[in-house]
C-alpha cells in the first residue's frame, strides 16, 4: 500500500512513525521544509530563550534506518483524485492512500495591512524573524533620540488571548523587567510597554475559570496592559487601530489571534467546513472521497459524541488522531473492520512566566497554579519534544534560563545571499 503523508507536524509524523513499523506500507512523508519542529515552543525561539535547533529535527535524520518510510522535499500544488496523483512543485507523485496533515495557516481576517506589517508566530521562520526584529529595534532604540519614537520601538502589541499571546506576553514581560534592564541601560524608564489584546470577554477562554482569572492576575503583575472584549481592525504607520476606535502607537504588532485551513485545488469546495477544515468521518476520510483523508488541524470531524462541533485544533488531538489513522491502516491491509476515533482529553496548560503557569485537568476535575503548574507544563513540553537531543538541549537552556534569569542566545543572524541567489543555486 502506497500511502502519501503531506505534512510533517504533530499528526503526520506520527501517522509516518506507526506506520514504518510494518513492511505492507511504502510511505512518503512530503513538506516544503526538510524537518519537523515543535510549534508549542516556538515564541521561546522569538524572544532568544530556545535557539532553533532545539525544537527542531531533520525529517531524514528522524526516517533514518526505516526501509519503507521516505522524505520528498515539496510543496503540495494539486491533487487528481480521478488519478490517484498530486503534482508538487517539483514533479508527480502517484498513491493508494493521500492524507492531509497540513495543519493550519495565519488568519488575519482579510486584512491587508496586518498580513503585510504583522508579526506572525506559526512557523521557525516566523519565530526567527521576530527574534531578529526584536533585537534590531532595541539596538535602534538605544541610538534614537527622539522620545515618541524610541516609545514606539520598545511598544509590544500582541493580538490573540490564547496560549501563544499568554506565553509570549508574558515572556517579553519578564524580560523588560530582567534583561532589558541589565543589557540596555540606557533604555530604562523609556517608556517600554506591553499589550495583549482579545476580542473575548477572558484570557484562555476554553479555559477554566479559575486559569482565565489567575493569568489575567499573574500578566497584570508582571505589566502587561490586558485589553479585552477589543478586536484589531488596522496596522499602518506604525499604529494600531481598534475596533472601538482607540489605537496605540507601537512599530510591533505579533499577531497571535487565529488561524485557518488551507485549500488545494482538486479538492471541490464541498469538502470544506467551517475555518476551511476538510469534512471527515468518524475514520477520518473526506467526504466524497474513498482513499483521501485527513488529520489534525486540516480535518473537521463532528462524530465525535463528546465533541459534536469538531475537535481543538491542539497537539494531542493530531497526535491521537494520527496514531488511530495508522492502525486503521493497518486494518484495512488485514480486511478488519476500522476503529472510529474518539479525542482523549488530557487537559490544557498555559504558561505564563517564571514559576508561573496554569493547568486544567479534565477527569478528575482538577486546576493547578503556580510552581506545580509550571513544572507539570516543563515536564509535559520536554517529554512531547520528537527526541532525546531536543530534550537535553531545551532542558539545559531552561535550566541556565532558570537559574540566571537569562540566556546568552540574542544573537541577530540574518541571511548574507537573497532568495534569487539562493533559488539559482
């Protein structure tokens, strides 16, 4: 059986691993990077407390040893169901099973401005971007002297209440009142601020309560300025606008506040759903197809009895639903009949800052603060990390991050060739 992975996160890579471990599949797991990160940690690559190797893999490295799983570098440009073909942008490639495991992409809502001058923060490339930016506009700040301007360097708008705008509101906060501080002197008192802004009424709203209430707490100790129930309607010239008219002047928006599937031609319109996920059943085949399917973030599943509206597009569902599709695999292979998937949820968990974080349990109802919090959110991130040399490598940096209050990775590395160079070669 000739099956074809496109995407390589959370649930294609662990669709490709089960299913490497049986010599009736040949499997080709196809992504336009050659290695797989861990997108949960990726704001910690933004603000230099990770440095990119550390949350990442090549997928050859990881496929190494495994006879019947392959890596094609490649971007998904078409699908002909009718031939059991995709075209790439580097050639063909036929199948007797395609899975879609393309995750989700930025959505910014239709407009323009944001896409254009926003910071993203959904892939490395967005991380080191914004790790880099951040640095120059610090550098750029400690040589203005103008004071509105230097305001505007040092002014963080983060758009999106959920873990990502949590976590990475929080680390800019610690290290305004820690880093700045010691490593740019001459910008203390210069008017730094932080914004974390949501359309909602709460921080973390899938949350509990009592997690919504103790980070909106914890951020506010800290000095992020929360503004709530407020949705962000522009970004020009170097201004943020707000739906209720109010705006701020800051040279950084991250934009942290939703995302969307994304569509591939071949596909009819009809296969879609809400935020673009394609329809799937119960065994996570799309609708009107026999031999397409898909997981994680691209998939849409509502037969779920405990979630009748689809699955959180999080880690565990992809992992879960990756490792079911490769045992009905191999039950199709064995003519038995396939297992419907159903989500086990093991809670949610945000952090928020040094010894701070929240984490909700769903059976026993439980919710935890605080240090406990913290450490179950540093054990849960280690372990969920592909191998053990990004486990080593990000416990040692947390642990240096820990005990120094610092790290020694603000480093601004920029490409020295330009894209034409680089595609000529």
């Amino acid at each position: 059986m000739k099956i074809v992975i496109i995407g390589g996160g959370f649930a294609g890579v662990n669709l490709a691993l089960d299913l490497a471990k049986s010599s009736q599949f040949e499997v080709t797991l196809v992504d336009k990077n050659n290695y797989n990160f861990f997108p949960p940690l990726i704001y910690q690559v933004a603000t230099a407390f990770l440095e990119p190797s550390s949350i990442s893999y090549p997928f050859r490295k990881l496929f190494s040893g495994k006879e019947n799983l392959h890596f094609r570098l490649g971007e998904l440009l078409k699908v002909i169901p009718g031939e059991n073909k995709i075209v790439l942008d580097n050639g063909e490639m036929d199948y007797d099973f395609l899975v879609f495991a393309t995750g989700a992409e930025t959505n910014f809502f239709g407009m323009e401005n944001v896409k254009r001058n926003a910071t993203p923060m959904k892939t490395l490339e967005d991380a080191i971007g914004m790790r880099n930016k951040m640095l120059m506009q610090m550098e750029k700040a400690t040589l203005t002297e103008d004071p509105a301007e230097v305001k505007k360097l040092l002014t963080v708008v983060i758009a999106g209440g959920g873990p990502t705008g949590v976590e990475i509101s929080g680390m800019f906060a610690e290290m305004r009142n820690g880093i700045l501080r010691k490593e740019y002197p001459e910008l203390a008192g210069k008017g730094s601020e932080i914004y974390l802004v949501d359309g909602g009424d709460a921080l973390l709203s899938p949350m509990s309560v009592k997690s919504q209430k103790d980070t909106y707490e914890a951020l506010r100790k800290l000095g992020v300025k929360i503004k709530l129930n407020t949705h962000v309607a522009d970004f020009v010239d170097d201004k943020v606008f707000f739906s209720e008219g109010d705006s701020i002047e800051s040279k950084t928006l991250i934009w942290a506040a939703g995302v969307t599937g994304k569509v591939f031609e071949g596909i009819p319109p009809e296969a879609y759903g809400r935020g673009r996920r394609l329809i799937v059943d119960a065994y996570n085949k799309v609708a009107g197809s026999y031999n397409i399917y898909a997981i994680g973030d691209a998939s849409l599943q509502t037969t779920d009895a405990n979630f009748p509206n689809g699955h959180p597009q999080v880690a565990q569902v992809a992992i879960q639903q990756g490792k079911n599709l490769a045992r009905n695999f191999e039950l199709v292979a064995e003519h038995l009949p396939l297992k419907p998937f159903a989500y086990h949820d093991k809670g949610s968990m945000a952090i928020i800052g040094r010894a701070k974080a929240v984490v909700d349990m769903p059976s026993p109802k439980l919710h935890f603060k605080g240090v406990i919090a913290w450490l179950a959110w540093l054990f849960i991130h280690l372990v969920s990390l592909i191998n053990h040399r990004n486990r080593m490598k990000t416990l040692y940096n947390w642990m240096i991050a820990y005990f120094t209050k610092d790290q020694s990775l603000r480093m601004i590395i920029k490409p020295s060739v330009t894209q034409e160079k680089v595609e000529s070669v």
